[in-house]
C-alpha cells in the first residue's frame, strides 16, 4: 500500500542544530517545504522547530562518554558508551565517576589547565587499545595511530547525538521514509534522497578559524555531511529578534541589542543592530564579540575548591568523608568526591537569590563539627560563601560586557538592551546582580541605564536559546546582512620599492624588474579583505590590478602556451599591505590550497602587446598584459576569480564590458569559507 504524501507538501529541507555543550547536549530540529521562510517575516516559526526528547525523557543529556570492557569469548573488548547510558553504568556501580570523560569541550578552547590535566590523566589511563586509534584523515591530515585527543571525543559526542537526532526523525516523521536503523552507526554520513539535510553546530562566539575548522573536521568525522558552525551568541539573538517579532514587539528600527550567553563553559558575548528598512527586519553584526571561560560551572569549581582546601587542611576529616561514603567496591577516591561535590553544589546555586544561606546535600556525609558541618547530610553554605562563588564569574562576565559597551561607543551606537540567555543565567542571582550593574538610572556601568532581559519562557528555556536561534539561523541564513569577517585575504604582487616608504625589507627580496627597469619588493600582501571588515550579505566583489611579461623565453617548447600562477592567501593576524607573503612566522600569511593556473596558447595572446625588456641588448622582446584578479563574496560563497582582457589591456571601470572588452579570459575557482565569518560560518 503506498505511503500518504507528507502532509501540506513534499519537505525540502530538514535542519538540525546539534548543541553539544561542556556539561549538557540539547537538539532541535525543523522540516521545511521550501525556501520561502524569512526571519522577521514569517509567522510562527518557532512552532516549526521540534525539540529532541532523549532517553531520560528530558530535552537535555550530559555531555559525557566512558568505555566499558565486553567480553566476546575469549576475547576482550572495549565498547564506548554515551550520554544516558554512562548515567545507568554509574548508578548500576558498573563504573565509577573517575572513569567518565567530560568537558573534553571547553580542553578545545583553551580551558584552564585543571581541566586538559584531569582529561589527559583519564586518557592516560585507558587501556592501550582504547588509547591508540587509527583517526580518519579529515581530523589529522594523516592516516597513522595516535593517541585519543579531545577532539576525537567531541567528535564522538556529536556522532551519537546526530545519529540520535536522525532516528528520532525516523521515528516521528514516518512520510518522509527515512531508514529506521537500531544500530545508530549506520546514520553514519547518510544523506537523504531528495532532500537537503543541514546541521547547524554552536560554538563559542570568539572561536578562532582553527577551532572552527577543527569542529568542521569533527563533525566530518563524526559522519555529518554538511556541518554549519554557527557563533552561539548570534543564534540567541537571533532567537530572540524572531520570538519579539512572533510577539508583535519587535525591536525598532535602529535598536543595538547586546547578548550575553553564559553556558556551562564559557561565557559569550555579540551585539547586533536592527538597521531601518522598509523590508522588514535587516540585522548587521555591529562589533567584534567575546568570550571568557567563567560559565555557570565555574562556581561549582569554586565551590568544591572551598570546601576540598578546609578538608584537605585536616587529613582525618577527609578520610572520614571518603569512608563515609564507601560503596561495596571500597572508599570513594577524592576525585570521585569533588565530582559529586560539583554536581550536588547545582541545586542550590541555581535557588540562591542572594537573601539566604544554602546547603549541598549529600547522603551519607558525615557530622565534622570542627568545621562546621553539624547535620549529617549537609553542608551548610553561608550567604556570602554563595556570593563568594558567584564573584569570579561576575566580575569577568562584567568586564567583557563593558569592554563590549567601549566598542558599541566607539562605533558611534549605545547599547538599547541585554539579554541574558543560556543555562547560567538560569541563576535568578546572576541575572540579580547583572540588573543591579546596568538597569540603575544612577550607577549604571554603561553610564547611562540599559534595561536588562532574558528570554520569554513561552517558547524555550534559557538554556535552549542558542539551539533554537542556530536552527533559525540555518532555515534564513540571510537574516543578519552584514557580517564581520575574521580571517583577511591577500595576493602577493611585485611592488615599486619607492611606494612603500619607510619600510625595510631582507636584500634577496629587493631586485630590479628586468622588464621595466623599476626595484621592487618581491612578493608583498596586497590585501582585498581584511580581518574585521563588515561586509554584506549580497554580492561583494573586491579586485586587485596587476600586470604581467610573457617572455619568450618562459614559454613552453612543447605546449607553446605560457603558464599564469595566481595564489590567494590568508592571515588571521593583523592584515597589512606590504607585509611580506613568504614569512608566515612574522606576517601570519598563508596560502589558501589550489592556486589558479591558467594556460594561454599564443593564439590567445595575439592580442598582447610585444615590449622589449628596459636596456636589453638585442631586445629581450616579451608579451605585456594587463590583468585584475577579483575576491567575490555573495551569500556563503567565496570565488577567486582571474581576468584578462583578449587586447591585454585593462579599459576604463565604467562597466565590465569596458573593462574587459568582449569574451575576456576568465578562470575562477570556489574556496571552502567555512570559519571565516562570524555568524554561520559555512560555505554551499
């Protein structure tokens, strides 16, 4: 019996945005039926997107994976497992918490060193054929056995939730006959038939290109075929615009509103401005953002730092403890403990409002009157030891917004609102005390009052902001139409020395040009977009003119073609013209992968006009021709792009006919732009 059509038409799209954060992983998804949907237009989107319910039942797991021996015969194995099922091994007792793997997120980003010691401690201590694997290319550019890395972790986190995620769909979305699997690794790079499958994946808003492109490669690992980083702090605002707007309280034209996403490892922040237009919502990136490491678990850190230093300071108390809470399998290790003191310290930090004391409860832990701790079960907090947790991430989270402020001020704007989103601010403190810094008439930090919000509880919780702003981001990747780029791209050109004053450079890169006689500085960075440039969404086209000499003598004898090499190159430093190409050490300059070679036979040449090289004698005679190379930007596409006109000379800009004259050489090549932009950082 054939299947009913899926209901209100065939589904086009289906997007999925995958949030595997330090401490929890949550995912939504949303089924398009085609590429009409507009931010800011739309009505009812969010309703689209459908929230995963994983197996606790809740619309989050932990973040976290072990390995469990199984025994096959004779033979023994290893076997990964993840997210709720480490959760049941560690109730059952079949593993302890030391053998958990966690946070191997935030070990990426530059986490404090505690963190890389404990997870490097952990994989030191797996057996050997769990340690050594043989990793996939597209993660380490080689294919030998190496020891597991903290990427290969998250890349096995995102592997499970998206296959999850993936048959989850199956399952509820039984018209669009996808395959049912019960062994979640045949998800493993499956594309659907017929439809357009994206995932949209987080990551912190100051990510570097590599850490970006390193999460690429994960993701590719992990079996996703078209992976979307997409900077956190951008997709909760963009949440936010769609939810005011579905709201029918947008924010009006001109208004600057200034995210903070505090999540379980870092904190993040990113302004965007709604422009005025008579075309609905038109959003640009208006400064750099930021990022601090002080997420919600920095005060559980400070927390189990507290109460492990007064423990610590007598050794038989913190024997006592340990034994106390001895299972059959014998006493609970200290590790094991601050891991318990960590997740135990959650409940009461996230009721603390500031007025009362609070307590951890922990079955088992024993009376230690010396310290204070008087009940059994307990240990009691005072109100400013709670306020003493919260400081660290307070003052650091205070720093980035005013440092953010600076920048809003200095670009000519103020700040009109800040919105609070992610699980830290699930804190009814936090959220108290960034009040208090920014809403008062009088003391404001800002100078001047700046009303402070978080997300409307109607449609998602804090803490699932950025994975519903990230799809919304994926359906309209137009919604922000200007972004602020973070890498820098150059060609390197041959330079007259006497245009560039007062720079030095090595003697083997200064020579005289044989064809015009002028000393030039040989490869120098003549940049067509620079780090930091905000650029728009719709096409953009920078060009570079150049000219070349064909000589005669550099033509092929067998061809009797000459061979044009033009190279694009990157710098994710401080982008300046001049600098020299071929000393990345100091530049930051790099080549981008596969140069542009193009080919021109002499027929093509016919056109170029012959000049003899300045002073030769007999004349070295040679081909002139003028050329531009062209960077274009348009949507998610990036194209390198060489011209020359048949006459080998370049005509006025009025028009490109003029330019180029009819039928110019054009070669062109696409580069991969994933990482490079701010916002969704990807490439179609």
């Amino acid at each position: 019996m054939p299947q009913t059509p899926y209901p209100g038409g065939e589904v086009t799209r289906i997007l999925i945005s995958l949030d595997v954060g330090s401490s929890e992983t949550k995912a939504v998804y949303m089924l398009l039926r085609s590429d009409g949907l507009r931010l800011g237009h739309t009505e009812s989107v969010l309703r689209k997107a459908i929230p995963v319910v994983w197996e606790n039942g809740q619309a989050s797991i932990p973040t976290q994976l072990a390995y469990v021996a199984d025994t096959i015969s004779d033979t023994l194995t290893y076997r990964q497992i993840w997210g709720c099922e480490v959760t049941q091994y560690l109730e059952d007792g079949k593993i302890q918490g030391e053998d958990v793997l966690r946070y191997f997120k935030p070990v990426l980003w530059g986490a404090d060193q505690r963190d890389r010691d404990i997870l490097r401690n952990q994989i030191r201590r797996l057996p050997q054929a769990v340690r050594e694997t043989a990793m996939l290319k597209d993660l380490t550019g080689q294919g030998r056995r190496r020891h597991i890395e903290p990427a290969d972790l998250y890349a096995d986190s995102l592997r499970y939730a998206y296959a999850y995620v993936l048959r989850k769909i199956a399952e509820s979305e039984r018209e669009l006959l996808l395959p049912l699997h019960d062994d979640l690794n045949l998800y493993h790079g499956f594309v659907p038939d017929g439809i357009q499958l994206e995932v949209g994946i987080p990551l912190p808003g100051a990510s570097t290109t590599e850490q970006v492109q390193l999460v690429i490669a994960a993701a590719r690992k992990a079996g996703i075929a078209n992976p979307f980083p997409v900077a956190e702090p951008t997709a909760a605002l963009t949440y936010y615009f769609q939810s005011e707007f579905e709201m029918e309280n947008p924010p009006p034209d001109g208004s600057t509103v200034m995210v903070v996403d505090q999540g379980g490892g870092s904190a993040d922040v990113q302004v965007l401005c709604r422009q005025q237009s008579n075309h609905g919502f038109l959003v640009r990136e208006m400064v750099h953002g930021d990022t601090e490491w002080c997420g919600g678990r920095l005060a559980n850190e400070i927390c189990r730092k507290g109460i492990m230093t007064m423990l610590k300071a007598y050794p038989s108390d913190m024997h006592k403890v340990l034994d106390s809470l001895a299972t059959p399998e014998g006493p609970m290790t200290v590790r094991e403990f601050e891991i318990l003191l960590e997740q135990k310290f959650e409940k009461p930090k996230r009721g603390f409002t500031g007025r009362d004391p609070a307590e951890i409860r922990i079955d088992g832990f024993p009376s230690i009157p010396s310290l204070g701790y008087n009940q059994i079960g307990r240990i009691p907090l005072s109100q400013e030891d709670m306020a003493e947790m919260f400081a660290l991430s307070i003052d650091k989270i205070n720093a980035m917004i005013c440092r953010t402020i600076e920048k809003v001020h200095e670009a000519g704007a103020t700040v009109d609102k800040i919105l609070l989103v992610g699980g830290g601010f699930n804190s009814r403190y936090m959220r108290n005390r960034i009040r208090l810094t920014y809403e008062s008439t009088e003391d404001s930090a800002a100078g001047y009052p700046i009303p402070v919000a978080a997300p409307h509880e109607r449609a998602t919780s804090s803490s699932s902001t950025v994975a519903y702003g990230s799809l919304l981001l994926l359906a309209d990747k137009a919604f922000i139409n200007e972004r602020i780029i973070r890498r820098g791209f150059c060609v390197a050109w041959d330079k007259d020395k006497s245009e560039i004053p007062g720079r030095r450079y090595p003697a083997h890169r200064v020579f005289r040009d044989p064809h015009d006689n002028v000393v030039c500085v040989r490869e120098v960075a003549r940049y067509l977009i620079r780090a930091g440039d905000r650029l728009p969404w719709s096409k953009y086209v920078e060009v570079c003119e150049g000219w070349r000499a064909l000589s005669l003598q550099e033509k092929g004898q067998i061809k009797h073609q000459w061979t044009i090499r033009e190279a694009l190159y990157y710098c994710d430093k401080a982008c300046r013209d001049n600098d020299l190409v071929r000393d990345s050490t100091r530049s930051g300059i790099h080549p981008m992968p596969n140069p542009i070679l193009f080919e021109l036979s002499e027929k093509e040449c016919e056109g170029f006009e012959f000049r003899a090289a300045d002073g030769s004698d007999p004349p070295d005679w040679y081909r002139y021709v003028q050329y531009e190379v062209a960077l274009i930007l348009e949507g998610m596409r990036m194209t390198f792009e060489l011209r020359i006109p048949r006459s080998g000379k370049l005509g006025p800009k009025r028009s490109y006919l003029e330019r180029y004259g009819p039928d110019p050489i054009v070669k062109s090549g696409e580069y991969d732009n994933r990482g490079v932009f701010k916002l969704i950082d990807s490439y179609v």
